[in-house]
C-alpha cells in the first residue's frame, strides 16, 4: 500500500484529515481508515491544505459534522463529497 493522502479516525466520521502537502484538485486519493486500517480511494474536488478536512458525504449546512468520533461543529455552508471543509463553512457550536 502506498502512502494516504487522507486520514479517517473512525467509520462515523464524515470528514478525513489531509496528511499531505500540496493536495491538488483531483487527485485520487488513497483514504485509509485509522480504527481498523481499511482503506478507500476518494477523489479530491479541491485543492486542501495539510491539516485541513475534506468532507467524505456530501454535507449542507446544518449538519454535524464528525472528527475522529467526535462533534465538531455544524456545517454553515455545503460542500460536497471530496471538498475542503474549514472555518469558511464549518462552525464551532459552542457560539
């Protein structure tokens, strides 16, 4: 298996962690599951920075959304399955 682009903690999550530098729109990216080192291929719709979410479902604005099997905050604006997910449409909920 070569090296993921995208990490996913937990099957619950609906977002994965970019572990790359230079993620570039559309490239194909190898996903691996961190809970029990399965993997998927997912293709990224957007370029994404190194440490930034990239939603694994399509999500709307609303929705929660799950990070390494936890409540992170709510989507305040879509995106769709393989974009980048951030503090342009993704909220704490605490405010």
């Amino acid at each position: 298996m070569s090296a993921p682009q995208l990490l996913v903690h937990d099957h619950a999550d609906n977002v994965g962690v970019v572990v790359v530098e230079g993620l570039e729109a559309g490239t194909e990216m190898l996903c691996v599951v961190t809970a029990d080192n399965s993997d998927f291929r997912m293709v990224a719709r957007q370029a994404v920075p190194i440490g930034h979410k990239i939603a694994l479902a399509d999500l709307k604005p609303g929705d929660t959304v799950i990070k390494y099997g936890q409540d992170i905050g709510r989507m305040v604006a879509p995106a769709a399955r393989g974009e980048h997910v951030h503090v342009h449409n993704l909220k704490t909920k605490r405010w």
